[in-house]
C-alpha cells in the first residue's frame, strides 16, 4: 500500500468537522468532533479482526511513559486496500492523528498515520469519513443478466452508503422502552463477544464481502462479517419445531416474480443493530432483488415484534456486485482495545 506525502506537525489537540450522521459503532466509542495527536514509537501492531489495533509508546504531559491503544479497521477491510501486518514495523518513530476514545484517556480510533519518511497512511478522514478499497463489479458473460447469486459488498458509507430509508422505531412499546432503558450499547453490544448479532447487521457491514449461491434445495449466505453462513430451506413452507432458537433465526425461502423471498424466525431474544433490540417472537421477512439498471442487489426487510413495537420495523440495503473474493473473518475477542 503505497504511503501518502503529508506535512508533520507538532503534539496538539485539534478540532474536527462534526459528524451528524456518524455511525453507531464509531460514536459510541469515540468522540467524532474532535482529534488528538499522538507522538511516539510502534509497540506493537495485531492485525486482526474485528479490529486491527496499534499499540504507541508515549509520554504524557507529565513526561510519563504511556502506552496509547489505536483501533483500525478490520484485518479483511485493510487488506482489500493492500494492507497487510508490515504496515506498522515495532520500534519505528510514528505520529498519529486520531479521534479519542469516550471512555479511555489512552485509546482512540485511528485517522492518519504519519512515517518518519514523509509518508502517511489514512483509515479515517478530517471530515470522519472512513477510507475503503475501491469497488470493482464482476464481469458478466455476453448476454447474460446479473441475479441475486455472486458476491456483494457495500463498497463504502459515502452518501449512506446504499442505506434505505427505515421506519417503526418510533413506535417502540413499553416494555420495549424498558429493555432498551436496560440495555448498554457498549458492554452489552454483542459485536464484542463476537456474535454476528442478526440478519440487519450483516447486510449492513462496509466493505465486507457477502457470497450467495444455491446447492440443491438450499441456499447459502455467507457473510464475510463474523464467518456467518445462514442456510435458506426453499423446500419448507414452515419453520420445524424443534429448531434452537439463534441470532440468525431458522430460514425459509421462495422466488416471487425474480426476488428470492426469505421468512425467518426461532431467533433468540437480542439486538437487531445499535440499541434496536427484539424478544424471541420477532419474525423477519427479506426480499433480495436485483436492480436491472444498475445491477445492484436490493436487500428490503420488515420486521414484527409486537412485544417491543406496535408497528413493523422495515428497512433497506443496496449492496453492489463485486469481483473480490470471499476471505476468512476469524474474529478475536481478546484482541479487542479496552476503549470499545
């Protein structure tokens, strides 16, 4: 991955352009309107998932030895950018301008990093913006059309990212105001025991791939995102009963006028994605379509809780074909910077 040419300034705090719209996993942790910059050598440097993580040997203001604690993207969405665990040698002279963890003085999510040679490398703009492998479409034979099987990818969060419009989060119940009122987002999000936490999140996840094919009667999702594999029975018209209950639920599914169809359901109570949380009841229907025009796989969804909210939840993802092949996520909880 080449290294980009970049001035070096001193140790400072910084301001930042305020992000309206930032996501929930990056906010949550870390402060989206502001920088710090941090000056030091690599300690250490685990290329994995779900986050890379770099380690700086500092000193505080006091002239204190410090170690501060850097979360990157993950290993596979590094790698797409040609970026492998050489990126960061151990004992090397670094600068980093990051946004500062909420709960940790020492952590922080990396922005730009800056080389003793001039050079510079950037997960995470000024404007909060997060850096992704250009996307490169899979080749289609003459003639031949594009379906819902192949690789997709939501190649980047620019613009929404392909995010649909969603709705019924206002008409949360009661009680499920009481569960949310109970939930933390950042102990109990279940990304940090990596658990792939429900259908919504996969088809969410940026610059990850999702493989879809079909063997005989069954179809087979695989999200890059936590090595997830749902199994779609197009030969059952109802869920069987002595099916255990899952974050990904038990799935059905049919073709309707070139869509595929997917009924689910026998999930186990937990969080459809940020603090949106449903009980063991919710059902969830998805409708895969392929856009003629422009080739991108359309993933709309609604979902029934009557429990936690009065009206369905519904949403939509644009992902877009992609040539890149699918890797291995091997996500490792103890890897996990103690800033998320």
């Amino acid at each position: 991955m080449p290294r980009l040419t970049s001035p070096v300034i001193g140790l400072s705090l910084v301001l930042c352009a305020s992000l309206a719209d930032a996501h929930h996993g990056f906010a949550a942790h870390y402060e989206p309107d502001r920088m710090i910059t941090i000056e030091g050598t690599v300690r250490q440097f685990d290329f994995v998932n779900p986050h890379a993580v770099l380690q700086i040997d500092a000193t505080d203001e006091a002239g204190e030895a410090v170690v501060y604690v850097c979360a990157l993207q993950a290993s596979t969405q590094l790698a797409r950018r040609g970026v492998d665990d050489t990126l960061f040698t151990v004992g090397e002279p670094i600068r980093v301008d990051g946004f500062p963890a909420r709960r940790d003085p020492l952590g922080c999510e990396f922005g730009t990093g800056y080389f003793a040679d001039g050079s510079s490398f950037t997960m995470r703009s000024y404007a909060a913006e997060t850096q992704f492998a250009p996307n490169r479409v899979a080749p289609l034979a003459s003639g031949a059309t594009r379906s819902v099987f192949g690789n997709w990818i939501r190649p980047t969060l620019s613009g929404g990212g392909g995010l649909g419009r969603s709705t019924g989060q206002d008409s949360i119940t009661p009680e499920g105001e009481r569960a949310r009122a109970a939930y933390d987002p950042i102990h109990d999000n279940p990304v940090l025991r990596c658990d792939p936490t429900s259908p919504v999140r996969n088809w969410r996840a940026p610059g990850l791939v999702t493989s879809i094919r079909q063997v005989n009667s069954q179809i087979f999702i695989y999200h890059e995102t936590m090595d997830v594999t749902r199994t779609i029975h197009m030969n059952l018209r109802e869920h069987p009963a002595d099916v255990e209950p899952s974050s990904l639920g038990h799935s059905i599914g049919r073709f309707e006028n070139g869509s595929l169809v997917i009924d689910s359901g026998n999930f186990k109570a937990g969080v459809i994605f940020g603090s949106d949380l449903h009980t063991a009841d919710m059902t969830m229907t998805e409708r895969l379509t392929v856009n003629p025009d422009t080739g991108d796989l359309e993933v709309a969804w609604s979902i029934v809780d009557e429990a936690y909210y009065s009206e369905p939840l519904t949403g939509a993802q644009n992902l877009a074909s992609t040539d890149q092949r699918v890797a291995r996520y091997e996500c490792l909880q103890e890897a996990l910077p103690a800033s998320l």
